[in-house]
C-alpha cells in the first residue's frame, strides 16, 4: 500500500487540487449553481485526495531516506 502511495501522492494532490477548484468555480459562476450537499461532497473528496497524497509523500521520502542511510553504511543492493 505505501508503494502505491507513493507513486500516486502527486497525482493524488493534483486531483485534490482540480477538486476545490471546481467547487470554487460553480460556487463563483452565476449560471451554474450546484446544491450544498453535492459541494460538500467533493470537498470531502478533495481533503481526502491531499491527505493521501501528503501521506504518499511521507512514505516516499521515508523511503528515499532508508536508501541513503543504507549506502552509507555500506549496505548496498
């Protein structure tokens, strides 16, 4: 799972991203109104889309982390 995660993180705060973007566009537009409900429904989503990103970017670092201490203390692959 914290393989996945790290591969996605950026994907995952992209997409987080676009969400409370839109939810600031249809809230903003005149013409197209969307009900609370379904706003806050993709708000939901947008936080859980960065705090899986963020949390991808923590395993990958942890990662990257274990691979140098690994190389300076001799134990290379």
């Amino acid at each position: 799972m914290r393989k996945w995660l790290g591969r996605f993180s950026y994907s995952l705060l992209i997409i987080g991203g676009v969400m409370f973007y839109q939810v600031y566009k249809w809230q903003t537009s005149v013409d197209q109104k969307i009900p609370g409900w379904q706003a806050l429904l993709i708000v939901i989503g947008g936080v859980a889309c960065i705090a899986l990103g963020m949390q991808g970017i923590r395993y990958r670092h942890e990662q990257i982390r274990a691979d140098i201490s690994g190389e300076q203390n001799g134990n290379r692959d």
